[in-house]
C-alpha cells in the first residue's frame, strides 16, 4: 500500500516526539503524565533526564513543537498508512483511573464504555487501557535511545531474524490449492505490521534508567461501532526487585492471562456467507486484529457446498490451534463433521479449537461463544478467549447413520421452527424476517407436526432444570477460576469417548421415558439446543451450558392459542419463554423423534435434514472452542 502524501517518509521523524508516561496497574495500563509540547508542561519527567536520548527527542523548541502531536503521532502515521483512519474516533469518552475495566466490559459495542480517550489527541492522564484490549507490546528502542543516522533499528541489539521469521509466520505459504494464504492478493499486508517486524529492539529485556521504558504497545481501539488495532508509545514506569525484570513479557502474561498467545489459525471464509459480504467483513473487520495480535493465518475459502467438511478432513492437524470460520454457522458445523470423518479424530479435537468470526446470516456460536455478532469484537474474543471444551450431539437416521452419524453443535428442530428456517429459503431477500414471518405464519395456522418421542431425561421438571442449571454453571466457575490460578488442567479426549451409548439399531433403550401423546400428535415445536442463542434476539435455551452433558428441549402444543403463543414468542428475545406453563423445558441426554408426517424436514444447525426417524445423544466434551471468559454469554436463567 503507498503511503498517501501527507505522511511522514521518515521513520527518523518519528523519533522527534514526546511520550506518555505510564505505569502498570491491576487492571491495565494507567497514563500517569500526558504527552506535551512544553517542557514546563511534561509533567514528571525529571530534569535530569529531561531531554536525554533516551526519551527520543532532543530538547530545542522547535522540536518540542513538532512533538506537540503527542504520543498519538504514531497512532495517526499507523491508521494513515493502513487507512485505519481515526478521525471519526470516539476519542471524547474516557474512562478515569479506579473506574477501569475488566475483559467481561471490553466487547460492549457501547461507544459509551469506552475505556480510554484523548483530548486533542492526547491520552488523559489516570486513563487505564486494560489488559484485556491489549494485543501486543515490544520495546520500541533499547535505552541507549535512537542513533543519529535515523535508523532505529541500528541502534539496538539485532532482531531482524526473529522478526524476519515471524512476518514468514504470517504469510505460511500451502501446497493445498483450497487453502489461499495470507501473503496473496486477498490479504492486505498491513504496513503496521511490516514497520513492527522490522524494530530492532523487539523483546528484549531493556533495563531503563530509572526503571522507565519506552515501550510500544498494539491495542483493540473502539471506532464506531467496531475496534480496530492502534498503537501507542509509552514511556513505563517499571521497578522490580528481578535483575531479569522484564516490562514487556509482564504486559504480555498480563494481556494473555489464561490464553494462548500467537495462534496458529486456519481461516475458513464462506465467499457466499453473509450475503456474500463474508470476506469482506473477515478483511476489513478480523484480519488486522488478528494480525496486530501476531496470530499466524492461513485462509481457506470455500468453493462449493460441504467444501469446509473436506477441508476439516484434509487439514494439517500439526499445523495449526485454531479453526476459525469466517461464515455463519454452516461452516463450523461442517468443520466438525470433517474433524469427525478423520481416523485420528480424538488428536484433531484435542489439537483445535474451533472458533466462528460471525460473517454470515446465522451467527448463534459468536453470539453464545464471543458474547457479540460483531466481527471486530469476536475476533478479539477469538484472541483472548479461553479454551474450553463443549458437549456435541451425535445424530443418527436410517439413510446415512451406518456410513457416519452427523455431529451437531447448535440445534436440531422438527415442526415450526424448522419449516420456517429451511422452507422459506425462497424468500431469503427479506432477511431475518423472513424466518419469523414463516414462525408466525405457521403458528396462526396452528400447524400440527405429529411424531413419537422418547426421552432420556437429565432433569424433567422446570425445578429441576433450574436446580442443575445452577449446580453445573457453579461446577463450571470452580474449573475456570481453576485455570486461572494454573496452568489448565489435562483434559484430553480418547477414540472411546466417541462411542455412542445408544446406537441407532438397538432401539429405544428401557429407561427412556414417551412423551404424553396427546402432547406429539398436536405438536408445533420440538427443538433441542446445545446453546443459548439461536440467533442474535432468540435466546432460544436461557439454560444451555458448554459442558454439562445434557442438551435442553423446548416443546409446544400447537393447539395452544394464538393469544398465548404471541406472548410466548414475544418473550423469546429474553428467554423467559421457558418458563410459560404452556411450554415443556426439560434438560436430556438423548432422545429419539419418529415423525408422522409424509412431507416436512428436519433442520438440523441450520442445515435440512432427511424427514425420518431421527435419534440423538450428547457427546460430552468432545470439541474445544474459544469461550470468552470460559463461559457461554450470561442468560441471567438463574435470575428467571
Ligand atoms: N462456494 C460455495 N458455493 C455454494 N455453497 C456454499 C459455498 N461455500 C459454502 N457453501 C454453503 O453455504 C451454506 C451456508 O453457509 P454459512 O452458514 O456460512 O452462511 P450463512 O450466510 O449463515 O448462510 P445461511 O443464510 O444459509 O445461514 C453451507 O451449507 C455451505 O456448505
């Protein structure tokens, strides 16, 4: 990318600048004296170093002016270059020392939770970055300060190899011809990033004179209603005891506290997902954070129906950490069912999580995993989050169980629900509305679907439900407060683990309980969910946890009447539907549906499914993915 006009060519003026000093705090990183122009101004910088190499300017007026910009010089030389432009910033809010966030505040797309700010450019003094935005840091110059041919990097230890190998990481050519890597035309190769791999100071441990160190850091920025990555230099206040202190490992273990760093990533992008904006929304929205974050990428893009399932099938295991769809949730659901078909599928589980950047129509794993459908936060959710591992269920029917039962992630439904999601494809130009015009459509009708059901059930009354509701989420907090005092438990899977219990062809096992029939032959929705939302506004199962090893059901009568069955749709968005006396909300760890229709379908994650007798258990724990703070996004159930 050129550089536009006005920017400057030189990396020598950069060194002309003045910076913000600041400190570690708990929580983030506190600006302790804003940037200035006017020595008199420059707060507690001390005399003694005041105008010393060190702090990269020199101490004439002129040059003190042209500092005057402010530690954001950087930023906006960066967002220049790599049109990340900040003008539209919402740099008026801040967020005052004390008042300081952790990573459960930071994916708000509340431009009013923005936990930084500047005025005229300059960050206010006791404003905190928190950890959890920051995505990278590194010595910007050893302390010996800059060399006056203006080439920075000679004037600290060599690290160009390292950084050499590291910009190789981020372009990893591959053989496969379905994978398309980051070094090619589709990728934009950020300026940023090409400037941070040639410092020459990277990581290393610069013992600053009275323990102040001019460091460089890479943060999630909120602009607009996205983040966007941006840097900003400071100058850290660090004093520790250790000879080895090191300020920049301390800001890294901090920022990734409970999270891999430099993941390895395989992207999977849907050119036609999301309307066909999928690719765009994955370049311009996830790709610099994810680059900014240092994460090695790999692209993939999808070129017919079922090609993300060979792609799962074929894909280096060794190669990366992390699958992440750039799609709705056909991909991951894809993914996992190619992970599944493997010979080593126990090693592909364990190795990979797998992840969804939320481009497509359909978003519920981002909405449930990352807490948000906006690209730019899932992604740094993507980068943050915690590995955890989630419950899959096994589904199994005469025309395809034999060859290989299907995994599923989200949901199966039969009635209603999934007539309205799969036969009203035709009308796709109306977009989500088109899915609760065929919901309403069907329920003023008061369509019935008849079936038989069996049940095995993990809690059958509504007291029930709430009762394991609340123990397993409690069970659930111990294991990530665990991890986050240590270094995660082992927990790795087995071929054993994905034995079914109740295979398809030895029937309906003694214990599993019919459902009433005067409930199945007036049916309206079967629909078990594995996770709290099904779309952006259904909070579907208010009580769907990652590993519990039950999948909830939800169940209506269609006799019910439409003066009810209004209210009870209307409630969907806060998931108090559940509650309804009109609505069976129990909590099962199998089940088998024999339909009594000739023509309707199955829908099952969003995808159609053949109209026969369908059986399901859960898998427990069987994939892992990337769970903001370890857990599914708070339904507030237990307050229902
Ligand atoms: N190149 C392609 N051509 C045709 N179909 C494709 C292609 N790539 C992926 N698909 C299919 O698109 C379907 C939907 O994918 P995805 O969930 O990512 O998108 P979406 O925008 O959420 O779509 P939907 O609106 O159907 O939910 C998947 O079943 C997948 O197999």
């Amino acid at each position: 990318m050129d550089l536009p006009p006005s920017a400057p060519q030189s990396l020598s003026s950069i060194k002309e600048r003045s910076y913000n000093r600041a400190t570690l705090t708990d929580d983030g990183i506190m600006i302790t004296s804003q940037a200035s122009a006017n020595p008199s101004n420059s707060g507690s910088v001390s005399n003694s170093n005041r105008g010393s190499g060190f702090y990269g300017y020199n101490n004439s007026t002129s040059s003190l002016q042209s500092a005057a910009s402010s530690c954001f010089e950087t930023t906006s030389l960066i967002s220049c270059v790599t049109c990340l432009s900040d003008t539209n910033s919402t740099d008026h809010h801040h967020r005052q020392h004390g008042d300081s966030d952790d990573t459960s505040g930071l994916l708000s797309q509340d431009p009013d939770d923005i936990p930084y700010s500047s005025v005229n450019r300059q960050l206010l003094v006791n404003t905190v970055i928190p950890y959890g935005r920051i995505l990278y840091a590194k010595y910007l110059e050893n302390p010996n300060g800059y060399t006056d041919n203006g080439n920075e990097a000679s004037s600290s230890k060599a690290t160009n190899g390292a950084n050499a190998h590291d910009s190789e990481t981020n372009v990893v050519a591959d053989a496969s011809p379905a994978l398309k890597t980051a070094s090619s035309d589709d990728t934009i190769k950020e300026p940023f990033l090409q400037d941070e791999n040639n410092d020459g100071g990277e990581n290393q441990a610069a013992t600053g004179r009275d323990g102040y160190q001019l460091v460089e850091i890479t943060f999630a920025k909120p602009r607009r209603h996205d983040l966007v990555p941006k840097r900003l230099t400071l100058l850290i206040n660090f004093f520790s005891s250790s000879p080895d202190a090191d300020v920049v490992e301390e800001i890294l273990a901090r920022s990734y506290k409970n999270t891999k760093r430099n993941r390895s990533v395989l992207v999977i992008i849907n050119p036609h997902g999301g309307k066909g904006k999928a690719k765009k929304l994955f370049m311009s929205k996830c790709q610099p954070i994810l680059l900014a974050s240092r994460c090695s990428l790999d692209i993939a893009y999808t070129k017919y129906a079922c090609h993300a399932v060979d792609i799962a099938r074929q894909v280096d295991v060794d190669k990366y950490d992390t699958i992440a769809c750039a799609s709705g949730d056909g991909i991951p659901y894809e993914v996992m069912n190619g992970l599944y078909q493997r010979a080593d599928r126990a090693k592909a589980f364990n190795k990979l999580a797998i992840t969804q950047l939320p481009c497509g129509s359909g978003n519920a794993m981002s909405v449930s995993c990352h807490w948000t459908s906006n690209p730019s936060y899932a992604t740094l959710s993507l980068v943050k989050g915690v590995e955890s591992r989630i419950d899959l269920m096994c589904c199994s029917q005469p025309s395809y169980y034999e060859s290989s039962p299907r995994l599923s992630f989200l949901s199966q439904t039969y009635g209603v629900i999934a007539e309205s999601d799969i036969n009203t494809e035709f009308i796709r130009w109306l977009g989500p509305a088109r899915f609760e015009l065929g919901v309403a459509f069907n329920v003023l009708q008061r369509k019935k679907y008849p079936c038989d059901v069996w049940l095995k059930y993990a809690a059958k009354s509504k007291n029930e439900v709430k009762t394991h509701y609340l123990e397993h989420k409690k069970k659930a907090e111990e294991t990530v407060s665990d991890v986050n005092s240590t270094v995660a438990p082992e927990d790795e899977i087995t071929d054993a683990d994905f034995v079914l219990k109740y295979p398809y062809d030895k029937g309906v096992p003694e214990d599993w309980e019919k459902l009433d029939s005067s409930v199945t032959d007036n049916l309206g929705i079967f629909y078990t969910g594995k996770m709290p939302y099904m779309a952006a506004d259904a909070k579907f199962f208010p009580a769907a946890l990652p590993n519990d090893g039950t999948m909830d059901l939800v169940v209506t009568d269609a006799r019910t009447s439409v003066t009810r069955m209004a209210p009870i749709l209307l409630a969907l968005d806060k998931g108090t539907h559940v509650l309804q006396p009109e609505v069976i909300h129990c909590k099962i760890v199998a089940y088998k549906l024999i339909p009594k229709l000739h023509s309707s379908l199955f829908s099952v994650d969003g995808e159609k499914f053949p109209l026969e007798p369908l059986q399901v258990e859960v898998l427990p724990r069987i994939c892992k993915t990337l769970l903001r703070n370890g857990c599914y996004v708070d339904t507030e159930f237990d307050s229902m």
